[in-house]
C-alpha cells in the first residue's frame, strides 16, 4: 500500500532557532513532512540539549527529554559561522531552501552575513523569520533577554500568585508557548504569498507583541475602567467557586469552576445537595463572591472525600467544569482521551534509547502528522547533509572537518 504524502513534503527549513519557540515551530513543520536542517556549532549547542529532565546515567549533550520532545523529525548540522566557509555552506543550502528561521539577538544574523538582503541575493523567493525578545528595530531591540523576563515584562508575572505575596515566576517561560502559533500562522501566509507571486519576505516576530494578546482583558481594565489589575491566587471575578481543591489521596487535587446560577445548581445536584448549599449566602454569584472564603472552605471538606477523579466524573455528569489536576504520570499513564488519539509516540534513539515524543495536537484529514526520526544527536546529520543533500565531494568535506569549519 502506498504511504500517504505528508502535508507539508518538498518544503525545505534551515533552522537557526534553539531553546523552546523555534524548536516547536520547526517540529511541527518536521512532523508534517518538511525537511528540517537544524544549525548548531561546537560552540553554541542548542541550550535544551543540557535540560532536565536527564535520562538516569547519560551525560552530555544527546540526553536531554526537553531536547528529545521539540526536536524529533530534524537533521543536525555542526557548523562554524565564524568561519567564511561555514557562511559559504549555509548559503549553499538556503540557495535550495524555503524558509531560514532563527532567534539570534538583532543585528547577528547581519554580522554573520547571512541577513535577509544577503540571502535573498542567493535566493530570491526565500521567506526568512526572524523571532525575537521585543522585534528587530525599537528602543529595547538590543536588550539581551530570555523568555524567564519576558513574561515579567508583558505583565504575565504582576497576574501570578496571591494577593499578600510577591509575584510568582513560572518555572517554564510561558511566552515561548505561545509565540509557535503566531510563526506558524505568518509562515504559512507568507508560503501562500510565495506560491501566487514567486517573491518571498522577511517576516520580523516579536515575543513581546505576541505574548501581549493573552493580556488584552488586562490591557482593557486599564484603558475603560482605570483600573490596574492585581494577583487573585486562584480566584476568579466572574465565578465561584473557582479554584482547586483538596481530594482523597497524597496531594490529589480538582480545578472546579462556576461562572452562572444555573451552574451553580446543578454543582448542588452533583454534590448532592448538601444542607449547606442551601444558605441564601451562596444562592446568587455576587453572593457567593461575598462569601468566598467560606465557600472554598465548604467546597474543600466535601471534595476531600473523593478522589479527583470521582469528582471529575460526578460533577462532569451535570455540567460543571471540573478536571483532575495531573501529574506528569497520569498524563503518560492514565489520561484516555490523550491514549485515544495516540498523542504520545514511543521513538527508539541511539543513546537516549526509547522515549516519548508529542504528535502535533492538531489532525489533517488527508495526511498524517507524526514525528518522522526521534530527535539528532548532536551534529549527527553534518557528514549527510554536506554529501547527499548538498552533493558535496569526500575531499571537500574531509577539509572542512580539518580546519574546523564542520564538526
């Protein structure tokens, strides 16, 4: 039986992106069928290839779960930009390529002669997107940066925590979760505008404009009412209950959420009618916000019965939002719906060994979307993209590898 096409097959990335935004974007490109060439250098390996978590007993830089989740269906190429040959390679593979994408700081790219006006003079229908902190010209584009600051600077972290407390810091940088579906949403433009009119574009994306959107009702308080918006813990101005509550077990929690009387009515239905639920306290939304405290109280020793899956279900069964807080056991381990559409995908890899990797969580109908390879090994892929790819001769290579200009 023939294999079917995958969507994006015959689209040809070099990809200078590393950490989180550009790794996503690429593998998603990657699982839909694109050829991926990622470009790092002795000198600047992708940083996630030393996160944790690492895998018991391994060392270096081929071990890493972060690594191996947003870099599945990629080739590895080890190259020296310092080094004019090494530019000279790099252009030899934009001159076939669709797309060049990377997160240097503003102003590297153009330093190492490989700017859009240079490589548009070797491919002139070349799309190249450039991710960014703030954008490529402002008054703090030359600001060094990371993801960690930049969800304190879009306002993310003023939101985070409790009201008595300092702000919190996520462990993870949100922004550079939310930034992919912008990049892929201009790619795809631009390709659209590249297949009607045989011309490309450079596309400048900043991670500070994209991550700003999730704050427009923030940005609205502000602007109408006046007012500055400050830390609610889990509280919620528009529903209560609203937050996660205790449940049978060692730290097992449920995330609950009512936003209507009507809802309200049926959490009693599901909880059995309780004699408390009964109060006039509880019996409209402004009147249960009043009274939080005593609600979420109230809510806690009732929850603390089950366990979260149990609430889950009975509240589920009458309408009311509620889902089990899980760990990353239940999420590998337990979670149905996740098994069902075969999210997860065991790879097999030289070092790492086997190991999981994400599908894209969107499905096409008419072609499939899977990791193609479980993720390189650094520079794996040097010596087959220069041969195979690039059409490179053994001596022309066996030089490079010399002086350094490959690894």
């Amino acid at each position: 039986m023939k294999k079917a096409k995958y969507a994006l097959e015959g689209l040809k990335v070099v990809d200078f992106s590393w950490v989180f935004t550009g790794p996503i974007v690429t593998k998603f490109l990657g699982d839909h069928g694109a050829e991926i060439i990622k470009i790092e250098s002795a000198t600047r390996p992708d940083g996630t290839r030393v996160y944790t978590p690492i895998r018991p007993g391994a060392m270096g830089l081929n071990s890493s779960g972060v690594f191996a989740n947003y870099n599945s269906s990629k080739y590895s190429m080890n190259i020296n930009l310092r080094e004019p040959r090494g530019v000279e390679i790099v252009k030899r593979l934009v001159e076939r390529a669709d797309i060049v994408l990377e997160t240097f700081g503003p102003g590297v790219m153009k330093r190492r002669g490989l700017d859009y006006d240079e490589l548009k003079k070797v491919k002139p229908d070349i799309i190249m997107l450039s991710m960014s902190m703030v954008g490529q010209y402002g008054p703090h584009s030359q600001q060094p940066s990371f993801g960690q600051v930049l969800q304190a600077t879009n306002g993310f972290v003023h939101l985070l925590g409790w009201p008595d407390r300092a702000p919190s810091l996520p462990v993870a940088a949100y922004t550079d979760f939310i930034a992919p579906w912008y990049v892929l949403i201009a790619l795809m433009g631009a390709l659209d505008y590249q297949r009607r009119t045989g011309k490309g574009q450079y596309i400048d994306l900043a991670m500070l404009e994209a991550s700003v959107h999730p704050a427009s009702p923030v940005v609205m308080d502000y602007t109408v009412n006046g007012r500055i918006q400050n830390r609610m813990g889990n509280r919620c101005p528009g529903a209560a209950p609203h937050g996660v509550y205790p449940c049978k077990g060692h730290q097992r929690w449920c995330a609950i959420a009512v936003f209507s009387d009507d809802e309200w009515q049926a959490l009693c239905q599901g909880m059995d009618n309780p004699e408390w639920t009964k109060s006039p306290k509880f019996d409209t939304l402004p009147r249960r916000t009043e009274n939080i405290e005593e609600l979420d109280n109230l809510m806690g020793e009732w929850t603390a019965n089950y366990t979260p899956e149990e609430i889950m279900a009975k509240l589920q069964a009458v309408g009311v939002a509620a889902g089990v807080v899980q760990t990353g056991e239940d999420l590998v381990d337990h979670d149905l719906q996740l098994r069902h559409r075969h999210h997860f995908v065991e790879l097999e890899h030289a070092e790492m060994g086997l190991h999981l990797s994400e599908r894209p969580p969107f499905r096409l109908s008419k072609t499939p979307s899977e990791p193609q390879r479980p993720f390189p090994s650094f520079g794996e892929h040097t010596e087959y993209v220069c041969k195979e790819i690039l059409g490179m001769a053994d001596e022309e290579f066996a030089e490079l590898i010399g002086t350094g200009v490959l690894s």
